[in-house]
C-alpha cells in the first residue's frame, strides 16, 4: 500500500510540473552550461510559491492534473527509468518511442511563423506568444522582471518629439516635456514605459518618433513595449487642458456632446478619434472626464459634460465605449477615467492644482451624486481611473488627497466597486517643480511633511498603482529593497499595467504605418463629422423676433473677434458698425487671473464670471448700435444678465470655428445645443449656491437645459 502511495504521490507531483510549463510558473535561472531548453526539476522556494498561487483552488487543481495525467504518467516512467536501467536501455526506450509523448519544455513558433524575441533568448517565451492567455503572459513576464524594471513601470511623464521626428534633446524645443529628461534616457536609464504627450509635432513626424519610442523600448532587456498618453486633441478649445489639435479632426469640448445630448454621436466621435489616436500610436485617453461642473466658477468646467449626473452618465459610458469598444482590445484606446471620486466641488472654484487651494467641499452633503457618472464609467469598464489632486474635506477618516486617501482608493473604489482596472494619480504629487525661478510645489495636500520616499509609500498603500508626472522610480526600489514595501504589493500593480498592455496587443505588434497615419488623421470625412457637430452644439438663447437665421442678399456685416475673411464669404464686411445691417461679436466667458508667480496658475480661469468695466462697456456699446449676434464661449457658466438683455440673438458655443457659427446664423445649419448647466443671473447668486449641488443658483439667467430652435 505504501508503495502505490509513493507511486500516486510521484505521478501527481509530474503531471503538476508539467502543467506549470506552459504556464511559465518555473521560475529557474537557465544553467548556461546547458542546452537552453534544459528544465531543472529542483522545487526551489519561489517556484514552489509560485505553484501553490496557481494550485491554490482545488478544483482548479483537480482540473489541470485531469489534463495532465497522461503526460505525467509518462514522465514519472521515464524518471523510474532513468534510476533503474542502465544508458544502453535508456537509449533503447528512447529509439522505441516513449519519449515521443513528452510535452516540450518551451512553446515554439507555429511552422513557418516568426516571433519578437523580446528578452533576446533565442527561444519563445510565454510572454512573447499571441496565443497564450493573457494571464499567462503576464505571470511569465512578471517572473523575469527585476525590482528595477517593475518600479520604472510604475511611472508615466511628458515626453518630447521634434518637429522631424527625432527624439534628442533641442536647446529650442517647447512645452513642458522639454524641460524633461529625453525618452532614450528614460527608457535606458529608468526603465520607464509609459509617456504622455503635450506638445506634438506633425502627423508624420508624430507617428515616426513614436515607432522611435517603440524601437528603443524593444532592445531594452525584457523588450517591454511603451504606452503612449494624452490629454484631449480633438477639441475646437483655447482651453489649458485641451491639447493642441495639430492634424486631428476637431469637435467641440466635452459640454458640446452634452449639450447636443445625442449618444450615439458621442460614441461616433470616441470612434473617430479611438482611429486617429490608434494610427499614431497613442493608446491610452487621459480622459473623459467625469466630474460634475456644480461649482460654475471651478476652473476646468469646460472639460465635463456638466452639473447633470444622468446626462454625465449617459455621456461617459457613449464616449468610452467609442474610444475602447465593448471590450478593450487591439485596436483600443484605454481611456482614464477622471478625476475619482468627483473633482467639480471646489471651494470657491480655485483649483486644487495649486496650493491655494487643497480642498473641495460639499456644504450640501451631496458626496454620493459626485459618483454617479463613475459608476457609468464602471459599468462600461473603463480600463483606467484618475483620482484627483484635492482633500475630500471630511468625507473620509484622514484629511489628504485622493491619491494618499486609502478609503477612497482601497474601501471605496477597490473593495464597494470591486475596480481592478489601473489607477494612476494625476501629475505631480511626489516632486516640487523648479519653474524657472519659482518652485511649484508637489501636490501632496495633507501630507505636505511627508518626504518624496513616504509619499511615495503612502500612494501605493492607499492602492494606486502608477505615478503620473513622475520619474522616481528609484524611490520605489528603496522602499522594496528597505522592507518598507513588499515585492507582492508592487506586483499586483506591474499585474494590472501589464495586462492593459497585453490586451492592446503592444506586445505583439506596436509600430505605426507612418503612410497610413498621415492618410488617416484628419481625413475630410472625419475633419466633416467634427465641424458638423460644431455646429449642433451652438446653443441658441435669444432670438428677438425670430431675427435668426439671416436670409436673402449678402447683408452688410460689422465683425468683431470674427475673421473678416471668413466672414465675407456670408455677407460686405464693412469696419463702422453703423454702416451695418446687423454686428456678429464673439466674447469669451470673463476669469479673473489669481495673484500668484506660477506661470500656469496665472493660465487658469478661476474667478468671477461677470464682465467688468471697461469691457463690458464696449459690448454694451455695440449693442446698442446696431442689432448684434452675441456669440460667447462657455467655458464657465458666464453672468450676461445686461448683454442678453440688449442682444439681438444670443448663442452659447463651446468650441466652435468662426464658420460654424455663420452658417448657425444663415441657417446652413441649425443649432442644437441645450445648456449643460444653467446660467446664473448675477455674481451674488453664484456666491450664495453650493459647490457640490447642481442648478441651485437663485432665479438664473437661463435654466440648466435651455435652448431654442429655429422655426
């Protein structure tokens, strides 16, 4: 009994070796005095951990060694063999067949096929094999990599591309990335594989660079492929967040698609701009944003689909699902969903990107409506969530940021949304900037005391998984080699990172067709579907005696922020308004610069939204001259009691080219638009409203869901 005790025993324990082959889970050094397809067989410590991961589930086991039996039967003769007879009967059972059945130690190419030998071994790994599981790959590829590799996994910044392509440092590049470390040092020499873009050049020599990127990644070690971000490229936006578009088709901002309410065109442009993103490489979306615009003076407004948590809702899951699909794959955008658990609260309206401003409030107790268009996010699986930078002030057990905030990274968004999807802070948390002479300090609000090291610590324990804005990745390494954080933590977020880059197929093939990117982007029939929501996206709030649309003869034309040219294919331009027959101005939404030496605070538009004197005056001055088309960008949800008042006819834009409002204005089109939130009546009523409640401002100007037809 003993005996077929130790032969079942023998026989279990073969059949679980084999199956951890095509697994990977066989964590051994290869002996470099053997042939490279040798397979020890000793149980060290850490394939032993590996086994009991896989093994841990019974029924999982039960299931592997069914399939493996035959086959660890076999080997188990083979071993008895080899202990028993002698070499001259070994090679007799060899020539005889037995050996014929064993499964081979590593997965090899298909006949006549050709695989990327990433890690330069000669033989296909797991990792490097489209047709295994994705899991698969990824533990395969997690055994092999270093504490150094992980951790520069672990952070994405800006990087540059020259205006040819290139990738070295220019003492005349522009934006913020060029103040950055190069990506061939940051590749070579941090182990970093993910970027975002700021500035770009042109199309062409966007997509070379890229394929530059992708190249240096592939002859590091591990040949690990680079993720590339951005921020919006496809808006029709002066906005500080939205990138220059550059090529791209051009749409309106996020509150245009809620302001035209239609879901399936959100869903269009996703697809659209999924295609152009796609063709230049850039596969992941540091956005849609899904915070609530309930505070109107907050700076960043103009990047949400409103104060409407179902309209959000609707919207967020239409404009994911364009940008990645019903399920994330190869031809994907990942989008990073932003910023959790809802940014729009803030006090006052300041922006807690600065330090004037640390933490949001929510007077109304409204914490859980700030949710609502996450939770559409979720139901859509977006692949990557963006905590934002402010102090959710007493909503949780510790006053600090999102980021460092464990109950809401861990008990909210892990455990009660069971989110497994990445979660990357937004910029900056860990390092002060040097700006030239001012220093714009990291936003680690609430634990401003705390070192880069600690801060660095206290993210990844409140569950993050990347650092964004960031190149420290040696602080990381410090913290593993020290103790202070464990190698398993760091590989549960290399696990989610690797996966989003499997599953978009980077490993496999992540070079751009140049040719066909220039083709592609930009192209007329996407460049039509843009300007045409342009157009439906124009809010119409006044028209006084059904003045609009303008028909008939060309009519004389007085212009004001208006390109003359454009407007003389409609009408006479004339310069005296008095010679018109009717004035088209166009205003922005007013913002008040805050007192401050940081050159990207004094871009914000924070402040109040009435118009002061003497600008107000010279509108006012128009209109009183001649009939006028007031046209303003809304940005922020402007106070216009006086201009609407003396206005002709009054639209609301939110991204839109001069000829797309003059072809609203003489009827080529018609507006659509109806407000994404509502307009306040004076500057006195925004004070007194709630920053975390929507529409609750007294008496407004024009209500949330306002806008007019033509007739």
């Amino acid at each position: 009994m003993a005996i077929i005790k130790i032969i079942v025993k023998y026989i279990v324990k073969n059949s679980m070796k084999v199956a951890a082959r095509p697994l990977k889970i066989r964590v051994n050094p290869p002996n470099p005095r053997r042939p490279r397809c040798h397979y020890s067989y000793e149980w060290r410590s850490r394939t032993k951990r590996a086994l009991q991961t896989t093994f841990h589930n019974p029924f999982t086991t039960l299931s592997i060694l069914l399939l493996y039996l035959p086959t660890g039967i076999i080997q188990s003769i083979k071993h008895i063999t080899m202990k028993i007879f002698s070499l001259p009967v070994l090679i007799a059972v060899a020539i005889a067949g037995i050996g014929a059945y064993s499964v081979p130690d590593f997965p090899v190419p298909p006949k006549g096929g050709t695989y990327r030998d990433l890690n330069k071994n000669g033989r296909l790994d797991v990792y490097e094999d489209p047709k295994q599981p994705v899991e698969a790959r990824v533990s395969d590829l997690l055994a092999q990599m270093n504490i150094e590799e992980k951790a520069g996994m672990m952070f994405i910044n800006g990087v540059t591309i020259n205006d040819d392509g290139s990738l070295d440092p220019r003492p005349d590049a522009k934006g913020p990335a060029a103040r950055l470390p190069t990506a061939p040092e940051n590749i070579s020499e941090r182990h970093m594989n993910h970027f975002n873009y700021w500035q770009v050049p042109s199309i062409k020599a966007l997509a070379e660079g890229y394929n530059a990127i992708q190249k240096l990644a592939e002859n590091s070690r591990l040949g690990i492929p680079v993720t590339i971000a951005s921020d919006p490229r496809h808006y029709f936006s002066n906005n500080i967040f939205a990138m220059q578009a550059n090529g791209f088709s051009q749409w309106p901002e996020q509150l245009g698609f809620a302001a035209i309410g239609d879901e399936k065109l959100t869903r269009t442009f996703g697809d659209i701009a999924r295609q152009e993103y796609v063709a230049v490489g850039i596969r992941e979306a540091l956005h849609p944003m899904a915070d609530l615009a309930t505070e109107p003076r907050w700076a960043r407004v103009s990047g949400t689909f409103g104060e409407d948590a179902q309209l959000s809702a609707r919207m967020i899951k239409a404009y994911i699902l364009g940008f990645q699909g019903k399920k994330l794959g190869k031809t994907s955008v990942a989008c990073m969903t932003k910023h959790f658990s809802g940014g729009g609260p803030q006090k006052e309206g300041l922006d807690p990107h600065f330090e004037f401003q640390k933490g949001q409030v929510y007077p109304g107790k409204n914490f859980k409506y700030h949710l609502i268009p996450f939770e559409a996010a979720f139901a859509v699986n977006t692949a990557s969530i963006m905590p934002y930078y402010g102090v959710p002030t007493d909503q949780t057990g510790e006053n600090v940021g999102f980021s460092y905030n464990k109950d809401i990274i861990t008990k909210m968004l892990r455990e009660q949304y069971k989110y497994d999807g990445v979660v990357c802070t937004d910029w900056g948390l860990i390092t002060d900037a040097n700006m030239g002479g001012v220093v714009w300090p990291a936003r680690a609000w609430g634990v401003e005391k705390l070192s880069a090291e600690e801060r660095v610590q206290k993210i990844i324990e409140a569950g993050c998984d990347q650092f964004g804005g960031e190149s420290r990745p040696e602080l990381v390494v410090s913290l593993v080699k020290s103790g202070k954080v464990s190698e398993k933590r760091i590989d549960q977020s290399i696990r989610r990172l690797l996966r989003q880059k499997f599953v978009l197929g980077l490993f496999d093939n992540p070079y751009v067709d140049v040719a066909a990117a220039v083709k592609l982007v930009g192209n007329p029939a996407f460049k039509a579907k843009g300007d045409a929501a342009q157009r439906r996206s124009m809010t119409l709030l006044k028209n006084e005696g059904n003045f609009l649309p303008r028909r008939g003869s060309k009519p004389k034309i007085y212009v004001k922020n208006v390109d003359a040219k454009v407007a003389a294919l409609y009408g006479t331009v004339v310069e005296n308004p008095k010679d018109a027959d009717f004035a088209v101005i166009r205003i922005n939404t007013p913002w008040i610069p805050v007192e401050t030496q940081n050159p990207f605070a004094k871009g914000f538009h924070h402040g109040d939204l009435d118009f002061k004197s003497p600008e107000k005056e010279e509108i006012l001055q128009l209109l009183n001259t001649v009939p006028t088309v007031v046209d303003i960008y809304l940005d922020r949800p402007a106070v216009i009691p006086e201009i609407s008042a003396k206005a002709k006819a009054l639209f609301g834009n939110y991204g839109a080219s001069d000829a797309a409002l003059l072809d609203v204005i003489f009827g080529k089109a018609k507006p659509e638009g109806k407000l994404p939130f509502e307009l306040p009546s004076s500057m006195d009523a925004v004070r007194k409203q709630k920053e975390d409640v929507p529409y609750d401002s007294e008496n407004p100007l024009y209500k949330f869901g306002f806008g007019l037809r033509y007739k």
